[in-house]
C-alpha cells in the first residue's frame, strides 16, 4: 500500500476581527447558557426546601417581613423563660444540603477534589499560543507513525493507545495513519525561526515578522506538538492534512471510537469552536488525554480550553 508523502502542516490561526465577531457570538450564546444553568439552580434549591419542609417564599418571607414576625414570635426558649419554666433546649434543625455549583454541574457532579486531581494529570496539559508547556515537562517517546511520516513519535502511552487504535481500525477494515507526533523544541525554533526569517526578507521589522510567523508556525514551546500528545493523521484514501479528511471512512471510524482509546478531537468544527480555540477546523488533529479523561471532556460538550477553565474554578472552590 501505498505511503503518503512527506508533509508538514501549518495552523490557520484566526485573525483578530474573526476572533472577535466568534467571541460576541459566543457571549451571546452563553448567555442563554447561564440563564438556563439559573432556573436549574432555582429548581434544585426549590426541591432541597420542598424536601426538608422549609415554608414556601410570601409576602412575610421579604426583609421587613421578616423583622416584623422576629419582634412578634418568641422562641420556645424564651416563652418557657417568660412563663417561669425552665428553659428547652430547641430541637435541632437538619443541616442544609449544599447545592452543586455551576461548574460542578457543567462536570458531571464532579468534586473540587477531582478537578484539582485531573488537573495534576500530566496528559492534560494545556499548550496553545496562550499557554507555554512547562518547561520541567519530561516525557518518554516511542514510534508509531507511518513510513513516511515527519515526526513518528508520540509519548508513550500516547503511542501505545494509538497503535491500539490502529489495529482496531484495521480490524474494522480501516486504516489510519500517524503522519506527524511529537516535535522537540527545538525542530519547533527551526521552524518558527525559519518563518520569520521569510518576512524580515520581505522588510517587515523584527516585531512585525515574529508576530506574522506566530500565526502560522506557533513559537517553540507553544505547539501541543511539543507535549508529545497531538498526533495528526491521514489514511491512504486522503493524505493531505486538510478539511477534506472530514470525508473519509477513517475520520468516521475516530468520531466513533477514538474516545476509546483516549483521543479527542483536539480543534473542532464550527465559529464557536473556533473562538474558544482560535485554531480553524482540523479533523486531522487529535490529541491524547486518555480514555477516562476522554469520556469525560466528551460529555461535558465543553471544549478543552473551556473544560480546564472549568476545572480550575472547580478545584478553586475547595481551596
């Protein structure tokens, strides 16, 4: 069978004023998220009080109803007290339940405890163009990639999940390809150094030309590549790293089955997709979290920028 030739690809980041018409459409939209999170809220608190017989909200229940009821119902205490009895101690009152918290329920119920422990896990390691991979991030690599691919490694978990994926798929009668995994550092600074070199040939400053470069070619250490966990692939019925992937029997195959195996599809289709991640559609692009992890980000419908925001307000809350 043939092998696809030798190719590298390039994000599309979006450019600033594509970046801003998504975000105002997906503030408005999340908007209509928070007001529907709100009446959940209201009804969870609403059936916590139904179920511990607490008294439904009326007129007397505002701020100055309150007051005048205080000043005209005495405690049992205190009417014992006022009678000359002795005084009873007053029953005691069960303990209010806590309501989840909008996170938590974005997660599945997940704890503050849980979200501090995936977020320690190091296959969920946020890298983008915002976001440097720590620099005391260390990691085995072991091969996978095709024949011909340009970097054919991933970490190794990574890769030993996809090879697994891979003689699932061509078990199903599918095959799927690794054409580009891990790069090091510094093949990353060759590559970024090299394009901004092409725009200072072409007079732009050195500011400017960086700037340009990083939108093509992210700066070293700010490619989830460098991580070890981003794993491009093809197959033999379409090898170019392009949309026209979304086409073919092995981009169905991953839809269904990759979480299985621990990858998500890292830059998905869709103006709000791409406003949270400011990276165009990739269908080739899948990164590794593992299978647990991959479960979860899945069924929270979050993208992964938004499910580590997420988790990281979750955790905060048990500080």
């Amino acid at each position: 069978m043939q092998q696809p030739s030798p190719q590298y690809h390039r994000h599309r980041h979006l450019t600033r004023a594509e970046i801003r018409r998504r975000r105002t459409r997906r503030a408005v939209r999340r908007v209509g998220v928070i007001t529907a999170l709100l009446m959940v809220l209201a009804l969870g608190v609403g059936f916590v009080s139904g179920r511990m017989g607490l008294p439904a909200a009326s007129a007397d229940s505002s701020p100055a109803g309150s007051l005048a009821s205080s000043s005209a119902v005495t405690t049992p205490g205190a009417s014992s007290a006022a009678n000359g009895g002795s005084s009873a101690p007053a029953a005691s009152e069960p303990a209010a339940s806590s309501t989840p918290s909008a996170e938590s329920i974005l997660l599945g119920g997940m704890t503050p405890e849980e979200a501090a422990e995936m977020l320690a896990d190091p296959l969920m390691v946020l890298v983008n163009h915002h976001t440097q991979m720590p620099e005391d991030y260390t990691f085995d690599t072991k091969e996978c990639g095709s024949a011909t691919a340009i970097n054919k490694t991933l970490q190794t978990e990574a890769a030993d999940a996809f090879l697994a994926m891979q003689a699932a798929a061509a078990a199903d009668g599918v095959t799927v390809w690794m054409q580009s995994g891990y790069r090091s550092v510094s093949y990353q600074t060759t590559l970024y150094n090299n394009k901004t070199q092409q725009y200072l040939d072409q007079g732009y400053d050195e500011a400017t030309a960086r700037e340009l470069a990083a939108g093509i070619v992210n700066p070293p250490g700010y490619s989830e590549h460098n991580c070890g966990l981003a794993a491009d692939l093809n197959s033999p019925e379409f090898t170019a790293l392009e949309e026209g992937f979304e086409n073919t029997a092995a981009f169905a195959w991953l839809t269904e089955h990759a979480e299985e195996y621990g990858f998500i599809l890292r830059y998905p289709k869709g103006e709000e997709a791409e406003a949270v991640t400011e990276i165009t559609y990739e269908p080739w692009h899948w990164r590794y979290v593992g299978p647990e992890n991959a479960a979860r980000i899945n069924a929270s419908g979050l993208y992964f920028e938004q499910y580590i925001e997420t988790l990281q307000k979750l955790a905060a809350q048990g500080a």
